[in-house]
C-alpha cells in the first residue's frame, strides 16, 4: 500500500512541475499545432507538404533563403516573410509567394517551392528565389 501512495505522490509532484513550468501546456499548444498544420494540408489536397503560410511551411522557405550561397556566404538572414500565400497547390507541388526581410535591411519578393521528391524518403525539397531587393 505505501508503494502505491509514493507513486501517486511521485506523479502528483511530476504533474505540478510540468504544469507550473509550462512544459505540458507547451507541449499540447506544439502539439496541437502540429496536427492543424496537418489536418490543414490534407484538407488543401498536399497531404505530407506543408502550407505557405504555416509556421513549418515559413520555417523551411527561411531555411532555403538562408543558404542561398551568396547570402550564406555574406552572412545575411531571413528575418521573416511576409504576406505569404499560395499561388499552386497540388498533391505533389506548393508553390508560394511572399515579402521576406533580410538581415541587411533589405526587402524583396520571394517565390518559394515544396516539393515531394522519392529519391529523399518521403521527405519534401524547398527551392527558393528572391526577385529582387529594396532597401526597406
């Protein structure tokens, strides 16, 4: 019986922990977001491809801009994209448009693109193209 009770008393202290520190409304927020974007992109007809507007879709056209070689190589970021929307959206291509900001303060169009690939595992490649820059 005192087994039982230091285990319900070992779970009580786990549980207030993680509720005070955040980690486990943090983690169904995570969570749940996740399977939004999901939900979301089946229901769009790209099912395993992200949104252009979604914080994984955003995150990885970041990714792509950021090695671009020559802004790599400059050490230039992207700070954002703004204005993102979707300009294609099939069961095996997104294709995207938006603002995105670098970290020299300038400011162009962005055309991004996911696209499954077979040959990468079931993963997606992100291609990215900025028109051209503006000071902002």
């Amino acid at each position: 019986m005192s087994k039982l009770w230091i285990g319900l008393g070992a779970a009580a202290v786990v549980g207030v922990v993680g509720f005070t520190s955040g980690f486990f409304p943090g983690f169904a927020k995570g969570f749940t977001k996740g399977f939004n974007e999901a939900r979301r992109s089946a229901s769009e007809g790209h099912s395993g491809l992200p949104s252009c507007d979604t914080e994984t879709g955003l995150a990885n056209a970041r990714n792509a801009i950021n090695n671009i070689p020559p802004l790599k190589n400059a050490g230039i970021t992207a700070l954002g994209i703004s204005d993102a929307k979707s300009s294609l959206a099939t069961e095996t291509e997104v294709q995207c448009d938006g603002m995105v900001t670098l970290s020299n303060q300038m400011k162009g169009p962005v055309h991004y693109t996911f696209a499954k690939e077979p040959s990468v595992g079931g993963q997606f490649l992100v291609r990215a193209v900025i028109s051209h820059l503006e000071k902002s």
